[in-house]
C-alpha cells in the first residue's frame, strides 16, 4: 500500500514534469493566412520561398499559403476559409481584380487586416500593398523602345491576363510614353494569361498577316520565350527584338535569355516576398505603414545582365545558404527542447544532471551562433541590395547633373552674349547714323560672337538630340545655291590663310528636300573642323555630286589636314571623342550632332582618312522619303529669340506705338536682372525714354507694389524667386496684375515657354535679343494697355454684363462697379470706403486705376453715377431731382451741373430731346 502510494506518488509528478516540459513560446501566436494566385511558375515560387523564409525567422508565427491556381472561385473560396478562421492577417495575390474586390472588403469589415501583394484590386479598401509599381514597368519598357527612335517603328504587345491589374497598369504605363511618338506605329495586341502556351496561336498569325514587326513588349519573360519561338519558325527572329518582364535567374530565367540574345532586354520585377512579412508583422504590431508599399525595379539588357545575374546569383546563394541555417536552427532547437524535457523527466536520477546540463549549455550557445550567422548573412544582403540601388541611383543622377550642366551654361553664356550683341547693333546703327564707315573690328567682333553663339546653340542640341525632341521641317531647297551661301562665310577666313577654298557640281540646278537649319548646322560642323586642323596654304573642297541615273546626291568635305588615324575612325562620331592627334580645344559634340541631323534626313554619313579628312554625306532625292508633316512650303530659318505670349491685341496698321501719343509724364519700366552689365545696357539705354526702376531680384516685388509701373521688364534665372514664380505672384496680384511683364531668359526649350504661358506673361525673350524688337515691343504692350484703357472707359456698363472673357482687369472693374453700384444713392461714399471694400489701400486703389483707366477714382465714381443718371432718364419716368438723389448726388444743383460738364446738356434739356 505504501509503495502503491509512493508509485503513484511518482506517476503524477512525472506526469506534472512531462506537462510542465512541453514547449511554451512566451510571444502570442501570429496565424497569417497567404492566398497565392499559382505557384507553377518560377517568379511565385520564388515569392513563396521568400515569404516562408522570412516567417521562419520569427518561432511565433505560423505561415498557411495556399494556391487558387489560377481559379478565381478558389481564391474567392479560400479566403473565405481565412475569415472563418479568424486569422490575423491575410495576403492576397488577386487573379483578377474585380472579382476578388468585394472579399476582400469583407474580410476588412471583420476586423482583419488585408494585405495585397503583386496585383491591386479595384479600389484601395485595403490595408496596404507591397509590390512593384507595374505602370512604371511599362514605362520602362517604352522607353527602351525610344531611346535610339528612328523615324519609324512597328510594335506589338503581348499582355497578361485579362482583368489582372499587372496587365491593365503595365498596359497603361507603357502607352503613356509610347503615345506621343507619332513615328511609332502600333501593330496590335495579343492577349495571354502569363503562359507562353496561350500566345503561340495569335502572334504566329499576327505575324503572319503584318510581317516581321520592330520591336514585341510581352507582360513576362515566359510568354516573351513564346514569342521568340514563334519568330525563330518563321525564321525572323533576328528582325524582332523582345522585351520581357520579370527578370529572374536561372537556367530558363530573363537574364539569362538576355545573355542568350533572346530578349532584348527584361524588366527586373521584384518577388517582395520578404517585404510582404516584414510589412504584416508591422501592421500587427500596430506601427505607421503606407498604403502603397513600392519595390524598386530595374531595366536589364546586354550591358547589365552579366552584372545583375552575378549579384542575384550570390543573393540566391545567400538565401540557399540562410534556408539551410534556418533549418539546422530549428533542428538544433527541437533537439534543445528535446534534451531539457529528458532533463526535467529524469532530474531525480542525478547521476546524469551534470552531463545533461552540460549538452543544455552547449546547445545555447550553438544557437546564439547561428543566430549571430544568420544577422551576418541578413546584413550582407541588404549591404548587396544597398550596393545595387546606390549604383543605379548614381547613373540616374549622374544622367541628370550632364542635362543640368548644358542648361545652367546656355544661361551664363547667353547673358554676357546678349550685351556684346547688342552694344555692337547700337554701335553699328551709330555709325551709319553718322555716316561713318563699320569698322573691320566691329565686324570681327560680331562675326565671332555669332560663333560663339553657334558654338553654345551645339551644345543645346547636343541635348535635345539625347532627349528625342528634334522635328524635321524640310523643304524643297537648291542644294548647291545653299551650300555656296555657306561657302561664302568662309572664303574670308581662306583667303586669310591662304587656303585654296573651291565649291564644285555636276548639277548646279539640282533640288532636295532638306530641312535648311539642321543642314546648316552639319555644314557648319563639317568645315569648322576642316579650318581647324588643315594648315595654312592647306586645301578645303566641297564637291557635289548627283547621280543623274539614281535617287542619290553625295556631298564630299575634303581637306588636307592632320587627318584620324585610322584605329579611330569608328569613334568619329561619338558623342565627346577627341582624336589622338587632336592638340586643339574641342568639345567632341559637332560630329555627333551632324550625324544625328543627316540621319533625320533618312541619309548616312561616311568619313575617309588618307592625306587628310574626307566626309561624305549621302542624301535621297525628291520628299518621298518624309512623312507630310515633316514637309512645309518655304520655310525661314527659325529663330526663337522672339516669342509672344500676348492677347493678340497688336498695333493697328499704320500705327507707330506711342511715339505719336503725347503723355504728361514718362512711361516706368522696371527692370529685375541680377547681371550688372545688362543691368547697365538697358538702364542707360532705355532711361533717356522711360522712367527706370532697378532691381537685382530681391526687391522686384516690392518695387513693382509700391510703385505700380507701366512695364516690367524680369530674367528667370534670379538669386530669390525665379522669374516664372515673380511673374506669377504679379499676375495673380490684384494691385499689379494689369502689368505687361517680359521674361528676359537664356532659357529656349518649348517647356519654359509654357511655363512662361502658364505665369502670365506677356511676352517672352530669349537671349541674346534684338534691342530693336525689345523695344518696340515694350511700346506695343503700351499701345495695348492704351487700347484696354480707352476700352474701360468707354464700356463701363457692359464690363457689368455676365457673359464676360474672364480677364483680371475686366474682373476688378467688375467688383469696382459693383460696389460703387451697391452705394449708388449714398452721398457720402467715398474713395476711403471703396478701397476698404476692395480691401486695398488708398494709395494702391488710385494708382491701380490711374494706370488701367487713366483717371482718378473719384472721377471714375462721378463718371458711373452720371453714366447711370443718363441711362435712367432714357428708360425711367422719375423727375430731375429722384434721379440725383437716386445717383448720389446731394443736391438738384449740383447734379444738374455735374451732368452738363459731361454731356454738354442740362439733365431736363436731355430728357426732353428723347
């Protein structure tokens, strides 16, 4: 009996010792419930593993994925089932948007937060999402394709499934770019369902009906694989190039199809399978997350793909190895729980205490080690992933800092070229004022400023070239008459240095269609650099020559200079080169540029070396060649120094501005312009006719507030505010918005200029200017604000009609009347409650109407009241006496007065002339 006790005794703290031994996590379970669209292919599988990896970091979360399989019933179905369980969080990878919207709102109005990952719904009822911005992955394939933009493209597309929101955002972002590329033809679109299987049968007959195409965006790299089969049965698989999606690694992955030649390039699109735990463990732990969660993606083509299949083969590697560290962790911790449960059960036997504490101790530390490997192994790959990011950040910023470069050094050329321009115009127009002789240093001196302006003006359309933004105009054009008015620039500096300069054709009388200024600047190019590197007594010859029995004209540059070696030709034309043998300052972008604007032409440019320098350039006869609206009838050399932005309201024909009109006092100009020297010019120049006031940027705004002037004359580039931001803050000023402004700017891209029309201005000059075109548009904006004063004065009851143009001065006499209409009976409403009214002073009030009326504000309120007075005694029966007191006037007396030295006539003798 007393063993029996003492045996049972023993069962039940055994039992209590077993109990007691089970494992226990401290931390709450996490339950997270993950619906995957399919995990056949790679891409998910990857996003899986990731995902399981991540969740195994952490012992008390518990990860159930499950695959729909591309059956939205089933996804529908097995999210329901994560409701039901009361899961803590759920991840969805929507089939298809729509359908999986109205379940996803469910499982948020239960309580449980819904992540979204790879694919959107319809709205954003969602607590987060985690994935690549798929509409900039279309851009980016777009952008691939315009690049190096010939004059014409054919492109298809290959799109995912219907519905998924992959397909419909990389659809969208990639028109958005290849839309405003009217050269660019698109072919069709051949839907799929993200495997190559569903694409074979359409794009094989597509092909089929149009012919090979130039460029294929396929949503993915497995139906870009499709594509590329199809191609290479029809045997036309060199004329294609493809562009994927995904970019994975591997035996069969985008990158290494890249390498194969395959794809032309792929679009890294990152799985975030690790980013999709971290952010549901955050959203748990109740920390600030953003709806949108963005993953970086990257462009991979011939150039990068070695690298990247590198780097992401280490991250792979580093993964393999991080699973197996994993996996040898939780062995090493099933073993732990093992051995101290085997220690608590047999803690009576102390025999074996000492050994098991030792194995218990042991097995600690083990553990700590590994967790120390796997922080390492974390730490490495994101140094790696830090290292690709940084890398590509660096050549994005490094792209931007060259565009920058050329913009910021056309405005400080420009500025200093304007005052040498326009000092040798006015010393010019001098001379012949006073009958004397132009100088040959003036002439010198003007010659090489319009170089130097040439030289400025390659470096702006080296850019424009790099971003894609030339339009050809080309016109019918007598090509030696043009080539020889060219000539003609030259044969001083010839004769000079006593260069033997001759000009040669087979057909004098022969036409092309070229666009003049393009072809001017590759001539211009071309003998540059003939003068430069041919010595003195040396020979420069242009020779043009038709082939009468073809449809092709060459024109040969040849001189006797230092000539390339011949290692280097094929550099010739790239952007920056300098030749070995080159001693000479060059900037290494006229060539470039030639070959550019001569390809535009749908012509070539060869260059030979021996004895010399020879360039040939090839070009077609007749316009067939050019689309229509690259053809225009006789165009002139376009010149973008004068832009206007005004109403169109100009001077009348016949009409000299203001000189004829006769003022009491001078017109003000203010002028903003943080250069001293143009500061200066135009100060000295424009002072003998105009009252001046003079900022440097930091003051414009008050100058112009508290002095109101008739002109205001600004620079963009300023110390403070810009101009674009000056002129918008005057506009949009009550007490300065009537202001003519000119923006002064080096600035000569069709952006500025709309952004210039988007501020206000009036007009908008480039630099170098004309003086002569600024000044006499300085008097035709006066001239117009004239126009629209004699037009307020005269209309002072229309501008109250509702059917109005929207103008700002027409929208301030509007209020003005409209409070003086509000007081018209009231005798002693004067210019002190009309400003508080308009809530502007006093001082601002007179001078806002002085400068758009041309009188004071109480007369302008007398004119009102009598305007009024009059309209009332032709369409009223009230007597003399009620309509003075009805118009603000105190007495009969004094109305009838008022109304006589403004009509000439009594108010009873008008009525009774009716």
């Amino acid at each position: 009996m007393k063993f029996q006790s003492v045996f049972f005794l023993f069962i039940v703290v055994f039992i209590s010792i077993c109990n007691s031994c089970s494992y226990r996590n401290d931390e709450a379970e996490i339950r997270i419930g993950f619906s995957q669209a399919m995990i056949a292919d790679e891409w998910r599988q990857s996003m899986n593993n990731a995902m399981e990896l991540q969740a195994s970091l952490y012992p008390n979360v518990t990860l159930s994925i499950s695959n729909a399989n591309y059956n939205v019933e089933n996804q529908i179905k097995q999210l329901k089932e994560f409701i039901a369980a009361d899961v803590d969080i759920i991840i969805v990878s929507p089939i298809q948007s729509k359908p999986i919207t109205p379940i996803v709102e469910e499982a948020m109005k239960a309580g449980i937060p819904v992540l979204v990952v790879d694919r959107k719904t319809d709205n954003q009822k969602y607590t987060a999402y985690v994935g690549a911005d798929n509409i900039e992955v279309g851009r980016n394939a777009a952008k691939i394709i315009v690049s190096n933009l010939p004059d014409s493209l054919k492109v298809v597309e290959i799109r995912g499934l219907a519905g998924s929101s992959p397909a419909e955002e990389r659809s969208l972002g990639f028109h958005q770019i290849l839309d405003k590329f009217p050269s660019i033809e698109f072919m069709g679109t051949i839907q799929g369902d993200w495997e190559k299987e569903s694409i074979i049968g359409g794009f094989k007959e597509l092909l089929q009906e149009i012919g090979p195409v130039d460029y294929v965006f396929v949503h993915n790299d497995r139906m870009a694989m499709g594509a590329w089969e199809v191609a290479r049965n029809l045997g036309i698989e060199d004329q294609i190039k493809i562009i994927g999606v995904d970019g994975l690694n591997g035996p069969n992955g985008g990158i290494q199809l890249v390498k194969e030649g395959v794809l032309n390039a792929t679009i890294l699109y990152p799985t975030g399978g690790d980013e999709a735990i971290k952010t549901a463990l955050k959203i748990l732990n109740e920390e600030i997350v953003p709806v949108n969660n963005i993953l970086s993606t990257t462009v991979i083509d011939r150039f990068n793909a070695e690298i990247m299949q590198n780097q992401l083969t280490k991250i792979n590697e580093q993964q393999t190895l991080l699973e197996s560290q994993v996996t040898a962790v939780k062995r090493q911790k099933e073993l732990y729980y093992s051995q101290n449960n085997i220690l608590k059960i047999i803690l009576g036997f102390s025999f074996i205490i000492l050994g098991l504490a030792v194995y218990s101790i042991y097995s600690k530390i083990s553990i700590a080690k590994k967790n120390r490997q796997l922080e390492l192994t974390n730490r490495k790959i994101t140094v790696q992933r830090n290292q690709i990011e940084k890398i590509a950040n660096e050549v994005k910023e490094s792209n931007e800092a060259r565009m920058n470069f050329f913009t910021g050094l056309s405005h400080e050329f420009k500025t200093p070229i304007t005052l040498i321009m326009s000092s040798i115009e006015s010393l010019r127009d001098w001379q012949r004022q006073k009958g004397f002789k132009t100088g040959f240093e003036v002439e010198l001196i003007q010659n090489n400023s319009n170089r130097l302006l040439r030289l400025i003006n390659n470096l702006l359309d080296f850019r424009k070239v790099e971003d894609q933004k030339f339009n050809i105009r080309a016109s019918k054009t007598n090509i030696f008459k043009f080539s020889n008015n060219i000539f003609s620039e030259f044969k001083v500096e010839a004769r000079k240095r006593g260069i033997r300069f001759n000009i040669t054709s087979n057909n004098e009388d022969l036409e092309l269609c070229i666009d003049r200024n393009l072809m001017d600047k590759v001539y211009f190019n071309l003998l540059s650099n003939a003068f430069k590197f041919t010595p003195d007594n040396g020979r420069i010859d242009i020779e043009i020559l038709d082939n009468l029995d073809g449809s092709l004209v060459t024109i040969h540059f040849k001189d006797n200079g230092i000539g390339i070696p011949e290692n280097e030709l094929e550099f010739v034309f790239t952007p920056f080169f300098k030749g070995s043998n080159n001693r000479k300052n060059s900037s290494g972008v006229g060539l470039h540029l030639s070959k550019q604007f001569v390809e535009l032409h749908l012509g070539k440019i060869e260059v030979k070396s021996h004895h010399g320098t020879e360039f040939i350039i090839t070009l077609f006869k007749g316009d067939t060649h050019f689309n229509e609206d690259q053809i225009v009838v006789d165009p002139e050399l376009v010149d973008t120094t004068l832009i206007n932005f005004s109403d169109g309201i100009g001077l009348e024909e016949g009409s000299v501005g203001l000189e004829g009109q006769n003022r009491e006092e001078q017109h003000s100009i203010l002028l903003i312009e943080d250069n001293r020297d143009l500061t200066f010019f135009l100060n000295n120049k424009l002072g003998s006719e105009y009252e001046m006031l003079i900022s440097d940027g930091t003051d414009g705004l008050a100058l112009a507030y508290e002095h109101v002037p008739d002109v205001i004359l600004c620079d963009v580039n300023l110390p403070d505010k810009s101009g674009f931001e000056i002129c918008h803050i005057l506009k949009s000023d009550l007490r300065t918005s009537h202001i003519p402004i000119i923006l002064l700017t080096a600035l000569s891209n069709k952006e500025s200029f709309i952004r210039g029309l988007e501020c206000g201005a009036d007009l908008y000059l480039t630099k170098p200017f004309n003086y002569s075109i600024l000044t006499q548009s300085i008097k035709s904006l006066l001239y117009n604000r004239e126009k629209l004063r004699y037009y307020y004065t005269n209309n002072i009851h229309k501008i109250d009609q509702v059917h109005s143009f929207g103008d700002p001065e027409q929208l301030f006499v509007r209020q003005l009347n409209q409070q003086i209409k509000t007081n018209l009976d009231n005798t002693n409403f004067s210019v002190e409650n009309l400003a508080d009214a308009l809530n502007i002073s006093r001082v601002q009030l007179y001078r806002k109407v002085k400068a758009m009326l041309g009188i004071s504000v109480s007369d302008y309120i007398s004119n009102y009241r009598l305007e009024k007075a009059k309209s009332m005694l032709e369409s009223t029966n009230y007597s003399i006496s009620e309509i003075g007191y009805a118009t603000g006037f105190s007495s009969p007396n004094y109305f009838s007065t008022a109304f006589k030295g403004k009509f000439g006539v009594t108010p009873g003798a008008y009525k009774k002339s009716l």
